[in-house]
C-alpha cells in the first residue's frame, strides 16, 4: 500500500518516509473527530519528522511537528496514521 498521491511504500524505510514528508503540505483524515474542522479532513505543514514506527495495532505512524494551517498555524507536534495521509503537495 502507498503513502497518498506517492509511490512510498507504507513499510518504507523510517529515512525515506521522513523525507517525502519533511517540508511538505499534507491533507490528513482524521479518524475520529476533529474539534477544529467539523469534516475530519485537516492539513498540516510538516516541519520536521521525529519519529516512525508501528504501533502496538500494526498500523505505521509518524510523530512530526507541523504548522497546524486549520488552527491559525500553530506548530504542534501530532502523531499521523500514514495510511491517513490522503494527499502530499
């Protein structure tokens, strides 16, 4: 399985993963709720990736920091689903 509009594998190598998201615009689906966007969909500007890894579910995740551009840009740090990155621009 890709990584939204990339050929990245979702079993990349961590290296490869963080650089396709380092300095790029991303669109994510929550999975549940969002308190800032009633429709789930919220996009993030990543600024640097801490860490990826699996998690105890098995499904890949990454830790990044990223300008929130949903919540007036705030940088925060926000662990993603690879699998709900749905678009990197």
């Amino acid at each position: 399985m890709t990584i939204a509009n990339t050929s990245l594998q979702l079993f990349s190598a961590p290296t490869k993963v963080a650089s396709a998201l380092t300095g790029r615009t991303v669109r994510y689906l929550n999975q549940g709720s969002s308190s800032v966007k009633s429709d789930g969909v919220r996009t993030f500007k990543i600024e640097c990736v801490d860490d990826v890894f699996t998690a105890k579910n098995g499904k890949r995740c990454a830790t990044v920091l990223a300008k929130d551009v949903d919540d007036a840009g705030a940088s925060k740090y926000r662990t993603l689903h690879l699998a709900g990155i749905s678009a990197i621009v």
